[in-house]
C-alpha cells in the first residue's frame, strides 16, 4: 500500500529512535536548530520540573534558559494573518451569541442558552471554553454552572463567551433583553458602552496599560456610574485568552502597532446583575480597527 506524504512522515519519525519520546525529539530538534551548543529559550510551562532538567543533562553544550515569557512578548503584535484569525474566531462566537438570542423566550433556561450556545460554536468549527449565561440578579455570580432559571419577559440575559477557533481566542460579552429593558438596564449598559467607546477612540501605540486603564473608567464614571471600579478592563488576546498587554492600573506595559485588545467594561451588583461588553480591536497607527461586526448597544429581543 503506498503512503500519503504525511503517513510517510509519521511512520518514519515513529520509527526512529530519536523520536521515542517527546523529550528525544526535542533533544534532536535543538542539535539540528543550533549544532555545537548555543543559548536556547525553552517554553517552560506546561512540562514538568524534571523533564527540563533530563533535557539539560542530555544537552550539555547548550544554555537553557526559560522562554515563556519572551515567547508571550512576541506575541503581543500580532501579523497581518493572526489578526484575521482573531476576528474569524469572533466571528464565530457572534453567529453562536445571534443563534441563542433567537431561542430567547418567555421559561427558556440558563441551561439550555448555554446549550445553544454552544452547539453554534461547533457546528462552526469552534470548540467552547468557557460559557457563561446567565439570567437576570444571576449574572452577578456568573463564572458558576448554568441553572435551571427561566426567563421571563423584561429580564436581561448576560453574556461573557470565549471559544477557541483554529487555536486563536474569542471572548465576547453583550446583554440581551426578553422585551422592553428595565430602565436602568439600559443607562447602566449606556455608560458601560461609552467606557468601551473611549477605549477604542484613545487607544494608540505607545499609551500603557494602566493609562488606557484610566481613561477607559474614567469614561464609565463620567458617564452615569460614578462608583465604577475594576482590577483590570481587558487583555491582549491571541493564542492565548490573556495575551499582553493587560489592561490593568498597575501596567506599565505599552500598546504597539499591531497589538489586539480585548476590552471590556463590565458592572456587577448583587440583586442587579451585570452589563458587560467586550470586543476585541487591533491597534494602528492611524487608527483602531474593531474585529466585530456584532451590534455593541444593548439587544432587545421584542
């Protein structure tokens, strides 16, 4: 039987010694990479302590030296094509946030939005991360398992999604209402809306972390919650969900050309709930560029 070119592959790398396991053929991969020794950054995380220690003894004439964190670095700008990873995994989670919204109902469950949901994200490609739904006062507390709530007429649904796509990170959030919105539902999305909205005007190459951090609450404050507070108002996201640069007071951290933020301004109060939205943008030199198309003002489902 003749062999396809990646069979033919498989089989001879799994039938090479040097590949018996993964700690050989990283072994035999840095001598090809760097012959006669040299500096090497590892991705230290997700192996264990000893693995890394056995790959020193094995490579005696090399430097190892940890390389997660460099790794992350490079990865804050993103290429033109990652970019268009990023919005195609948004894409993703915006048709799954659409198709739920339409199941919504008068007695629809917690459970069975998130299942909608999640069967969207599938049936395009995508496989679930975390899904958090949630109905009404029940958003407050929403990184827990959905419950049986029903929704009634007039309740607002809390979305906060993420989903991976082709290995890149989506993380959304917006809010849907069965019917007309409870008045301050809609001022406190509005002012979250405009907190998001001066994130995406003002962010430029150059500004920190914790600047964009400042203003972006401040324009929450100034635009109807004046107690708004927050450790962090959004993230780099790639290949990973909390890719740099974090959006927190603390960041020193500056936004380069290229750089893709996810920003979000979310407000929780116990017997409220919560108005959250979140979008992801690249950063230009002119100008930021969303990578959303999902309308950002509050849903309404009449």
């Amino acid at each position: 039987m003749t062999l396809n070119h990646e069979d033919a592959l498989l089989r001879a790398v799994s039938d090479d010694p040097r590949f018996g396991d993964a700690l050989s053929a990283l072994t035999h991969a840095v001598q090809q990479a760097c012959p006669g020794g040299g500096r090497v950054a590892v991705d230290e995380e997700g192996v264990p302590a000893e693995f890394l220690d056995e790959l020193g003894k094995r490579l005696p004439g090399w430097q190892l030296v940890p390389g997660a964190g460099h790794l992350r670095h490079v990865r804050q700008v993103k290429t033109d094509r990652e970019t268009e990873l990023v919005a195609a995994a948004a894409r993703v989670a915006e048709n799954a946030i659409r198709a739920t919204v339409a199941v919504m109902r008068e007695g629809v469950t917690e459970r069975e939005l998130v299942r909608e949901f999640n069967r969207s994200v599938v049936s395009q490609g995508g496989t679930p991360r975390f899904t958090l739904i949630r109905i009404g006062a029940n958003a407050v507390a929403g990184q827990r398992l959905p419950t049986t709530t029903a929704l009634r007429r007039g309740q607002a649904v809390w979305f906060d999604v993420g989903a991976v796509v082709d290995g890149y990170w989506c993380d959304i959030a917006r809010v849907a209402t069965l019917g007309e919105p409870d008045r301050r539902v809609a001022r406190l999305y509005e002012a979250v809306l405009a907190g998001e909205q001066a994130a995406l005007d003002h962010a430029r190459p150059g500004i920190t972390g914790q600047e964009l951090f400042e203003l972006t609450v401040g324009a929450v404050q100034d635009a109807g919650i004046p107690h708004y507070r927050r450790s962090h108002v959004g993230h780099g996201i790639g290949v990973e969900v909390y890719d740099p640069v974090l959006i927190r007071p603390d960041s020193t951290d500056a936004l380069r050309a290229g750089t893709v933020v996810n920003i979000e301004t979310p407000y929780y109060e116990f017997g409220f709930g919560c108005v959250h939205v979140e979008d992801p943008f690249v950063v230009g030199p002119d100008g930021n560029r969303l990578l959303t198309t999902l309308p950002r003002e509050l849903i309404v489902v009449r």
